[in-house]
C-alpha cells in the first residue's frame, strides 16, 4: 500500500510540475513592433501573419475603407467580442491575449495599423507548444468576420 502512495505522490508531483514549467513558458511576448513590422513568426505551425513571407503562415492583412481611429475602434471592439483582453493598444499597435478553457493556455494576437495601405496586419500566434490545430488561423477568421459585421 506504501508503494501505491508513493507512485500516486509521485505522479501528481511530476503533473504539478509539468504545469508550473509550461507557466514558466508562456511568458509574455517581449517588445511590440521589430522594425515597423510586426515579429515574424517562428517555424512552428502555431503561428499566423499577415507579414509572413511564408505560404504556410501566411493569412491576408484586414482591409478598411472609413477612418482609420474608427477601424482600430471595430477592431479592439472585434477584440473583445471574441474573449480577447487588451494588454496594450498604443493607438498603431495593439497586443492581446486570448486563454484556452482547458488548460488555460494563452495565445497572443498582435495588430498593427498601416494607414498608408488602409490595412490592419495582424498575427495571432501560441505561446507554447509546435501544433495548434489551426486554432490561430480560426481566431484571425473569426476576428476578421467580427471586423467585418461590426458597425460603430
């Protein structure tokens, strides 16, 4: 019975610590734009953006005709409407998170404004892990929908 314990102990401890390492992680993304752009993604399938030079992370920018204040506002709007929360919106540039119901595990999107090219680019990528089951492509999607439908 001592055995069983133990290995029970040591199961939920090696659990524990598995979840406290992927908290380490998934740290925050460091800086905003690189360059006037934003950063480019990494060569995971996690990870989607409008910068991308790559076909298979490659999604199109979100196009606006109005005012580019009142785009930015549909979008941040867009934002919160799909269970995003704002972390930081310096009127060009905007950083995001979304969380995962299991596990909680966070997802960055960034945005960035280009008011010569009336575009917003966007790129919505995981914190952690290689495969995300295309849940950042569904997210820019249903962001772009969002986007699309709104009326301020």
């Amino acid at each position: 019975m001592k055995t069983f314990y133990l290995i029970l102990v040591t199961l939920v401890a090696l659990v524990v610590i598995s979840l406290v390492g992927l908290t380490f992680l998934s740290r925050a993304p460091k800086g905003s734009l690189i360059n006037g752009r934003l950063k480019p993604c990494r060569n995971t399938p996690h990870c989607v953006s409008s910068e991308s030079d790559e076909d298979a992370s490659k999604v199109e920018p979100l196009p606006y005709t109005e005012d580019s204040r009142r785009a930015w506002r549909r979008i941040r709007s867009a934002i919160l409407k799909t269970g995003g929360h704002v972390q930081k919106d310096e009127g060009h540039y905007l950083w995001a998170t979304y969380t995962s119901r299991f596990l909680r595990f966070v997802d960055d999107v960034e945005l960035r404004l280009d008011e010569k090219e009336r575009v917003i680019h966007i790129r919505s990528a995981s914190r952690i892990g290689r495969s995300d089951r295309n849940i950042n492509r569904k997210r820019v999607d249903m962001l772009r929908a969002a986007f699309s439908n709104r009326k301020d």
